[in-house]
C-alpha cells in the first residue's frame, strides 16, 4: 500500500507547507533535467544533426510526451510515488530532447535572459496565487478553454503561416499560462489538504512545470532574438 498524506493530523500550515516543498523539489529537478538534456544534445553536432535529419525521431518523442503526460494525469493516484518520479522525470528528459533545438533557432544569451525573465514573471504570478484570499476557482474554466483556442490556433497556423495568427497564439499564451500559474497553485493549496497518495506531489510538480515551460516558451517567441 502506498503511504497516504496524512492532511488531517497536520495543521494547515504545516501540510501546505510540506505538499509545496515536494511539489517544488520535484519540478526544480525536472527543470534542471531538461535544461540539462537540452544543452547537452544541442552542443552535441552528432546528436543534434541526427535530431534534425529524422523527422521521425522527433515525433516519436512528441507522441512520447503526450503518452507520459497523460499516464501522469490519469493514473498518477494509483501508481506508486517512484513510478510518478520515473515518469515524470522521464518526461523532463523527453522534452529535454525536443528543447534542444531551440539553440539552433535563438542565441544562448537570449535564452538564458529569456528564462530569467520566465523565472521572475513565474514567481510573482506564482506568489499571487498562493497568498490571495479571492478565489481564483472562476478562472479554471476560462483558461482551460483559452488554452484549448491556443493549441487549436498553433496547430492551423502550421498550414496558415499567418503573423496575426501566430501574435494572437504568442500572446494569448503568455496571459494563460501566467494566470494557470496563479491558479495552479492556489489549487495546489487545496490539494494539500485534502490528503491522499504521495505521488499527488509528483501530479502538483508536473503541473508547475508544465507552466513554467509553456510560459517559458511564449516569451521566448516574443523576446528571443534568432540567429
């Protein structure tokens, strides 16, 4: 039997404060996973010319990605705590590799002052989630469908190549993915105190992370400057 959180015998506090330093354990370590990864096979010209060449390859790991996500987002109260941590970890790994050609399109001083912006941008909307007292439930529903506009956008811009297209999609991405960020971790916050397996801090973890990255990724389109 997998260990449960014992919400209840802690003060809340205490168990927000315990669920959060897991949550932001997990997610640091998968964000430095995928940096790692990613500047590892971009300065790899093997590696990062294969990746390049075979187009297969990267959808296989893009199909890879959803998979992995998915089986996080689906079953991740039944799997065990170190069946989350492989898979999400394995997950930051993948996106790591799909990260890496992003090196090619956009200079290494630009993404790095890119993620910096990210970091700072992600921790104010971040700390504005986790301390409002207005409840920021409302908003699940408007960001969910926004984000669903957002990749139906991307995907028909694809055959479109259209700049208002792609500054709606740029654009909009950036006001949903800092608001989920505020309202993930407000949401994280109920999570803690509702006890259940441990591998819900693994859940909470992709959930930051999966904004960080979005966030990350839109700004970059707006301030990276490409080689």
């Amino acid at each position: 039997m997998e260990p449960q959180v014992k919400a209840h015998a802690l003060s809340p506090e205490v168990a927000i404060s315990h669920y959060f330093a897991s949550v932001y354990k997990w997610m640091t370590v998968a964000l430095g996973i995928t940096t790692f990864v990613a500047w590892q096979v971009a300065s790899s010209e093997v590696l990062i010319g294969y990746l390049m060449t075979h187009s297969g390859l990267t959808i296989l790991l893009i199909i890879a990605q959803f998979g992995l996500v998915i089986a996080l987002a689906g079953w991740a109260r039944r799997m065990s705590y170190s069946t989350a941590i492989i898979t999400f970890l394995a997950y930051a790994a993948l996106t790591g590799l799909t990260f890496s050609t992003i090196f090619l399109v956009y200079t290494t001083a630009s993404i790095f002052k890119v993620f910096l912006v990210t970091t700072l941008m992600y921790g104010a909307t971040s700390l504005y989630g986790y301390t409002t007292s207005r409840d920021l439930s409302g908003m699940g529903s408007f960001l969910f469908m926004s984000l669903i506009g957002i990749i139906i956008g991307s995907l028909l811009n694809f055959w479109l190549h259209s700049p208002l297209v792609e500054w709606m999609v740029t654009y909009g991405g950036i006001v949903v993915f800092a608001g989920l960020a505020a309202y993930d971790h407000q949401k994280l916050k109920y999570y803690a105190l509702s006890g259940g397996p441990e591998s819900l801090a693994i859940t909470g973890a992709l959930s930051l992370y999966l904004d960080f990255i979005n966030l990350f990724l839109m700004l970059l389109r707006v301030m990276g400057n490409r080689r």
